[in-house]
C-alpha cells in the first residue's frame, strides 16, 4: 500500500538533528506522520498490541515539490523521501582556486611574463642566468639563483637564458 504523505516536511536548512536531539519541526512532521499512518481508527475503539511497527528510510531524491512515500505493510514500512532543493549555497574557501599550469619555455633565452599576480615554479634544466624585469624588459636584474619560487605581479617577467629547457610552472595567486 502506497500513500502520499505531503505538506509539513521542515524546509531543507532545517537540519534533523540540534545538539543530540531530533529538531522540533522534525519532531512534529513525525508525530504526524506517524498519528496518520499508526494510530487507532474508530471512537476510542482500540484492540490488542500488534507487532511493533519498523520503519526504515528508503530513497532520498530532491524534487520540485517535497513528498513522503511510504511502502510495505505493517510491521515493517520504507519511507522515500523527497525533498525541495534548496538555494546554492555561498562559494566555498577553495572555490576561486586556479590550478597550476604548465609554461613551455621557448628558445633560450626565454622571457615569461605574468600575465596576472602569482608564482612561478622553475626546476630542472640547464640555467646558467635568471633575470627580474619589472619594467617590460628595459632593466634586467640578476635573481641570484638559477631555481626555486618567483612571485610575480602582472606584467612582471623572468628571462632565463638555459642549456636545457627547465620545468617552468605558474599558479596564480
């Protein structure tokens, strides 16, 4: 037997459980849940204990509209739940996060130029000069060594004159 349960399902921020305990409009969507679908019929009539009643949650899907489904016959049932879905929440603290990508340095030397503020990564290779220009290039300045981490700002450029190629990587900051 198969009967729609709608209306009164908590909206979805309400969350089921506060401190341990069953929320209280949780707390009366079952009450009533449970007054519909186990409670007594007829005027006060009431008949010997039966099986204790089992129910378990069955799917849980979102929907345009919320509903409960329940399934089985007494003393075990499925409950399938569907639930509105909610407004999108706020980005999350590693939302905005770029990955870093890969630079393929050209003919040495090669000059790289940020295209935005971060940093670049070179390891490996053959660098026998790394310069610094913060003025496109019209004044190069010696870094003082060959590998490590650069942070740059837009525009900034590193010139790497090379034997070999080295791994170059840029991830913005």
């Amino acid at each position: 037997m198969t009967d729609n349960l709608k209306g009164n399902i908590p909206p979805p921020q309400v969350p089921l459980m506060v401190n341990n305990r069953i929320h209280e409009a949780w707390w009366r969507f079952f009450t009533g849940l449970f007054d519909r679908t186990g409670g007594t019929q007829g005027e006060g009539l009431v008949g010997p204990p039966g099986p204790a009643n089992v129910l378990s949650i069955g799917s849980v899907t979102s929907g345009d509209a919320p509903a409960v489904s329940i399934h089985g016959t007494s003393p075990s049932q499925v409950l399938d739940f569907v639930l509105e879905t909610g407004p999108q929440g706020p980005p999350g603290p590693d939302s905005n996060v770029t990955p870093a990508v890969p630079v393929t340095p050209g003919a040495s030397p090669y000059v790289y130029t940020a295209a935005s503020r971060g940093v670049v990564f070179i390891s490996g290779g053959g660098i026998s000069m790394l310069e610094f220009s913060r003025n496109s290039g019209v004044t190069w300045y010696p870094t003082g060594t060959f590998y490590g981490c650069f942070f740059l700002a837009t525009g900034d450029q590193l010139r790497m004159t090379y034997v070999s190629a080295p791994n170059v990587v840029f991830a913005t900051n």
